[in-house]
C-alpha cells in the first residue's frame, strides 16, 4: 500500500518528536527535582560561571576542560566563599573548593558522609579492584588499620631507607655519573629518571619486586638505554593502565565509557589489555610469595605484601588488590614532585646554595660516611630548610592536585550552603595553594623560608589548608616515606652534580602539565648535568 506524501511527513515528524519529547521530559526532570531539592536552601555559588538554562554548565565545561586546573582555579580565587558550584543536568553536580572550612567539614567533621562513591570506584574498579584506594567502609577500615600499623613499624622505616639508598647508590648516581662524563651533549629526561626511580622503590616496598627500570644497558653512555625493556614492561602496562582510565573521569558523559567497554571498542580495548597485563603480573608475584610463605622459605621479607600474605585470611586477589593500591598511591607521586622542584631550583640559585650548605652540614655531621653515600634517616630528618623548599615546591605544584569525594545523603557545609545527595565535592590542592587567604599576597612566590619558625625548625601547616596530603582519617599513609625518598635524591644529586634545565618555555613561564591523576610536566623535564667538582663550588 502506497503512503501519501502528507502522511509520510506527519510519520517522520512524530518519529522525531518522540526523542526531542523523551529529552524535554529527562531534562525537565532534573531541572524540577533540583529546583526541588535546593529551593529554601543555600545553592553553591558560581561566580563567574555562566550557566544555561538547559545544558547548566556543560559548555563552560567542555570549553575549559583542557585547562581545568587553571580555570577553577581562576573561579575559586575570584570568588568570595573560594569555591565554585557546578550543575551538567543528568550528569553531574557538585562542588571544587579552596576553602579550609569545606576541606576539614568533608575530610574530617562528617568524614562519615564523604567516601570515594560508587561513582568514582565504578571507574576504578576494573584496575584496582577493591584495594585500599577504592574502598570506602568497612572494607576500607581494616585494610587501613593494618596498612597504618605496619607504616609506623620501625622494620618497614628501615626497609624503605634501605631500598632508596640502594636505588640511589647503585643506579641513580651511576646514571647520572654517566651522563656527566659523557661527551658533553647527554640529555636526560629528568621527569623519566624520577618516575623509573619511584617506579622501582615503590615495587620494592610494595611487594618486594625489582623491576629494574632504572637499570641502565652495560654499554649506555647515560642518555637512556635502558637494562632490559622487558623489565620496564609492567612499568609501561601500569601507566598506560592509569592514563587510559584517566579518561573515563574526563568523560562528560557518563554512559560513554560503559558503552564502549562493553562493545570491547577504542580506548576500552586497550585498558582492557593493559590491565590484564598489570594484573597477570602482579598475580604472579602474589602467588610466588604464597608459596614461598607456605614452604617457610620467606620470613626475612620486609615488604608490605609479606606482611599481608603472613595472613591466610585474604585471597590472591585481595592481595593484587592491596599492592596495586600502593603502587598507584607512591608510582607518581614522588617523581613529580621531584620534577617541579628541580624546575625550580634551575632559577633560584639562592635557594640551591642553602639547600647544598645544608646537606654539606649534615655530611659533616655523620660520621663514617663520604659524598656519593646516601645519608641516613636521622640526617635526612633532621634537614629543616630541604624540608621547607619542598613543601614549599608541593604547594604550588602539588603531585596531586585534586580529590573528590561523594556526598552520600543531604549536607551543609560550615557557612551554610546546601550539598546534595550524590553531588561530587572535590577540593582543589592546586588552587589552594594560589590563595591568598590562606598564604597572604606573595602566595605566588616560591619562598621556602615561609615554612620556617626563628629558630629555623620547619614550622608545620594544617593539614585542611595545605591539602598536599589529604587530611583526616585517608591522609597519605606514605607521607614519611616520601620526603625520605625526595630528601635522599635531592641531597645526593646536588652534592655531586650541578643540574641545568634545558627546558624552553614559551615566554619564561611555567612548563604545561598533562591532565592526570598526578601533575605530571608536559614533555618531560631536560636536563644536563655536570660534577660539582669541576663546576666549581659556588654554584
Ligand atoms: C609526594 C608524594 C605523595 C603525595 C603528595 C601523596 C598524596 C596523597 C593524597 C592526596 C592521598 C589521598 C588520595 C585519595 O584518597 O584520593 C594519598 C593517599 C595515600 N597515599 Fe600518598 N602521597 C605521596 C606519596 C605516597 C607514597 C610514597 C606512598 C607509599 C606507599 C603513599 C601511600 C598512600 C596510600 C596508601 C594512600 C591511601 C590512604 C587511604 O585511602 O586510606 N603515598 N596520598
């Protein structure tokens, strides 16, 4: 039967209604339910956002989403309660602060009401299981109290001292050592260097591995040739691993990466790939050490997977599970931090010459050791200016620059202002760092000395305004750890070497960054070095 031109018309006119009515309705919907929930009560404020009537603020999102951290940062400054509301209908809602109040409200006072959310472990869930990381609740708490308990025990201190001085002595200063005398055009990429280093200390402690990715070629001449590509392969899997599931966060539309994972498409297929083989690995290792436990052939390991596999109450899986959550909490985290810190010291020989007295003192001070051997923890600790220029360094340029959290039922924040059931509440480290409330107006200067009382002792800030390290009960359990490992590098690289950065930034700024779970330099960091000795000491 034919069908006339009019009726044809009229068919394909009400096959489009049908999705734009279904549209109207969905966003309908939330705009009611949202009116609903935040009528009588004190919105989020959005200084400076333009915001849509339909779309909320989807388009200032997609515009700015390559520059997040700059333009909440931006917003945040600019705003007198320093934080901004967010509203994309059907996707998300929430809000970034810089505000000490929010920040010890959510991470502290109602700790209780803010878990990492369904949301957010639903991403990860695939990579990191439900490991320390990604578990809220009970889960969370005993793998917590257990992982605290042996981060304070004197064997796992010593262990970590002893890993970073190995890795220091054996293969980062004979790496460096390398390039120095080579023919005088070695370019190291700094920022590699550092995550290879971090990469293996953080495999040792975690699960007593050596992946030796920072093992050089017997015939290198320092720019990079490394030992065995094999070995570096975990390494690889594991960072391709934690980009690619980066980009499901940055995914404005929720939906979209579910689909394509379970059409097995595009970037889903290779995460799939990728953590299959960071699993596979971390497998293996976890059921060598099981059986070694069992035969009794293993109870001198001082590792943190030794110390849960002495525990026959978890699986294997469990315990992939724990051990990745280390190696993504310590992988990337020291080696940034790193990286902008030698950027900085480049331009402030001032602060280069004190931090060298500095380590110059301590060597003096301990006894039996000589230059080019790591100092122990006592003399690291006891460094107060080198603590302070680091610090100093992590709140301009903090290795992890945002969190969030989700809400779980109806809150208010300490001023009053409404949060809602399932909004994402995310506190800003980076634009923290930039406010002047909180650091007086040279916040944009790099001054170390503003961590030091008169007395010269490093002076400590709270932890709900310099956020570097979470605060509350999930604060960084590798926080001591961590400054061992930075003091460590940064005394034995400038007590042998002068680093000059060979870094091009457009107009003398500030290098870019990639936009990841860690605030990574964009392009690496290239550097020469040359031997203090024949530089001459002053500089
Ligand atoms: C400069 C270096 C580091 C910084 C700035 C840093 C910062 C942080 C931050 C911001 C968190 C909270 C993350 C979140 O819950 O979303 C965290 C958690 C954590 N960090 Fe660190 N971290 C550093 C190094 C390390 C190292 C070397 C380790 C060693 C293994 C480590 C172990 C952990 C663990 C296990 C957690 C999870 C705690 C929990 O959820 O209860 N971190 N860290």
């Amino acid at each position: 039967m034919a069908i006339d031109s009019s009726s044809s018309s009229e068919l394909q006119a009400s096959a489009l209604s049908l999705p734009v009515l279904l549209f109207v309705l969905y966003i309908s919907y939330h705009l009611i339910t949202r009116a609903l929930t935040t009528t009588k009560k004190n919105k989020p404020t959005t200084h400076g956002l333009k915001s849509h009537p339909l779309l909320g603020h989807l388009l200032e999102f997609l515009k700015n989403r390559h520059r997040f951290l700059e333009w909440s940062t931006e917003l945040i400054v600019a705003s007198p309660d320093h934080r901004m509301g967010f509203w994309i209908p059907g996707m998300r809602t929430g809000i970034v602060t810089g505000n000490p109040a929010d920040v010890e409200h959510v991470l502290r006072t109602n700790f209780a009401n803010y878990p990492k959310g369904e949301h957010a472990a639903a991403m990860l869930r695939d990579f990191l299981g439900h490991g320390l990381f990604n578990s809220d609740g009970e889960q969370w708490l005993w793998q917590r109290k257990n992982a605290s308990h042996e981060f304070s025990s004197r064997s796992l201190r010593r262990f970590v001292v002893d890993v970073v001085s190995d890795e220091v002595a054996c293969r980062l200063l004979p790496l460096l050592r390398r390039a120095a005398d080579g023919d005088g055009r070695v370019v190291l990429d700094l920022q590699d260097v550092l995550e290879r280093f971090a990469f293996d200390t953080i495999c040792m402690v975690a699960f007593g591995h050596d992946p030796c990715c920072l093992c050089l070629a017997a015939d290198d001449d320092g720019g990079g040739g490394w030992a065995d590509a094999k070995k570096s392969e975990f390494m690889r899997a594991f960072g391709e691993a934690q980009d690619l599931i980066v980009r499901r966060f940055l995914d404005p539309v929720e939906v979209s990466w579910k689909v394509k994972k379970w059409l097995n498409v595009g970037m889903e297929r290779r995460l799939k790939k990728a953590i299959a083989d960071v699993h596979a690995f971390a497998m293996g290792i976890v059921r060598a050490r099981r059986q070694s436990a069992s035969a009794s052939v293993d109870h001198h390991r001082d590792d943190v997977l030794s110390r849960f596999v002495a525990s026959t109450e978890h699986s294997d899986e469990a315990l992939r599970d724990i051990v990745l959550s280390f190696l993504i909490a310590g992988r990337e985290t020291t080696s940034s931090a790193l990286t902008w810190f030698f950027w900085l010291l480049s331009s402030r020989p001032a602060v280069a010459a004190r931090v060298l007295a500095e380590v110059r003192a301590a060597r003096e001070a301990s006894t039996g050791t000589r230059p080019g051997e790591p100092l122990g923890f006592d003399a690291l600790r006891g460094m107060h200016y080198l603590h302070a220029a680091l610090t100093e360094s992590m709140r301009l340029y903090p290795p992890a620059p945002i969190d969030s959290q989700s809400c779980a039922a109806d809150d208010t924040l300490p001023d009053g202002t409404h949060v809602g059931k399932g909004w994402s509440v995310t506190y800003s480290a980076y634009a923290m760092g930039r406010l002047p409330a909180i650091w007086g107006d040279d916040c944009a200067e790099y001054r170390p000395e503003r961590w030091l009382g008169d007395d010269g002792a490093f002076r400590p800030e709270s932890p709900f305004r310099y956020t570097v390290f979470h605060a509350g009960p999930r604060m960084c359990l590798g926080k001591e750890m961590a400054y061992v490992q930075m003091k460590s590098v940064v005394a034995s690289v400038l007590e042998e070497f002068v680093v000059d950065v060979r870094k091009e930034v457009a107009g003398g700024g500030v290098p870019e960054h990639v936009l990841s779970v860690t605030l990574r330099m964009k392009g690496g960091l290239p550097v020469q070095v040359r031997r203090r000795e024949l530089a001459g000491s002053a500089e």
